[in-house]
C-alpha cells in the first residue's frame, strides 16, 4: 500500500530573503506612490496658519536678539554686528528704546486685533500668490514650501505603511 501525501504540504523551503524583498517592494512602491501628496493643492486655511506660524517664529527671534543686544548695552560690550542690527531696525543704543520695539513686535503676535489683520493680510494674498508665485513674499513663499513638504512627508509615511501591510497580506509568512 502506497503512503498518501497531503496535498498541502510543500516540498520546498520559502526563502526568507525573497518574502523580505517582497515586502520591502511593496513598501516603496507604496511610498513612491504616496508621495503624490506633495501635488494635493494647498488649503488655504493650512496656508493662513502655516504662514501666521513662520512670523511668528521670526517675530520670536527678533525680540531674543533685541533682548540679547540689550544685554550688551548694559554691560557696554556691544559688538559690530549688534550695530548693524539696531541701524537696521532703526533704532538706538538705548535700552528703553530697544524695550518698546520689544513689546511692539509682541503686539503684533499676540495681540488679538493684530493677529486678524494679519490673517487676514494672508487670507487675502492667498488667491494672487496661488496665481502668480512670483509676488510671494518670503513668508508666503516658505510657508507654501512648508505645507507642501509636510504633505510629501505624510504622504510618503502612511504609502509606505500601507504598502508594507499589502506586502504582509500577500507573502506567504
């Protein structure tokens, strides 16, 4: 009498290394695929806030400069570069003078009346500078640069997750 074979037993090992590639196949191509996101047109209201967020970094660093330069003042060890800054601002060597731009750039970044303006300032740039990117201002300008990279990102992380459960699913492990 003849021994039966089950008919799901395989004669041959799987290769480790081929179910690996496979994965990780699945897990580029869903992140090449992904990264279309950058192309996704941007919102205007991610580029409002996105734009609000990048003056108010550069707002931020103004004052600690001002403040770091300040510093200076009073211990009457200010250098070249802390001149050139204040003359450019337009301001003096005097540290009452240095203090009201201080609270006047804080004004404008956390006051209320002045934040919507300066929305608004966004909201209403947002249609010309979609149309005509060479009337960007720098903000404008990095702050598009900024959603859309942010959309490459998650773009290329949630395509790849995806491929990579694709190429789970279908590998034979």
């Amino acid at each position: 009498m003849a021994a039966q074979i089950p008919s799901n037993m395989t004669y041959y090992q799987s290769n480790p290394s081929a179910s690996r590639k496979h994965k990780i196949g699945a897990m580029m191509a869903g992140g090449l695929i992904g990264m279309n996101a950058y192309y996704l047109p941007v919102k205007k209201d991610t580029f409002v806030q996105r734009a609000f967020d990048i003056t108010k970094l550069n707002t931020q660093k103004q004052i600690s400069t001002l403040a770091k330069i300040a510093k200076e003042i009073d211990e009457n060890k200010i250098s070249t570069e802390s001149k050139m800054i204040l003359q450019e601002m337009g301001l003096e060597q005097d540290i009452d003078a240095i203090t009201k731009k201080c609270i006047e750039l804080d004004k404008t970044i956390t006051d209320e009346t002045s934040v919507k303006n300066l929305k608004d300032k966004f909201i209403k740039n947002y249609d010309t500078f979609k149309k005509q990117p060479s009337l960007m201002d720098n903000t404008s300008n990095e702050a598009f640069k900024a959603v859309k990279r942010n959309k490459f990102k998650w773009g290329l992380g949630i395509g790849a997750a995806i491929g990579l459960v694709l190429g789970l699913i279908t590998s034979r492990e």
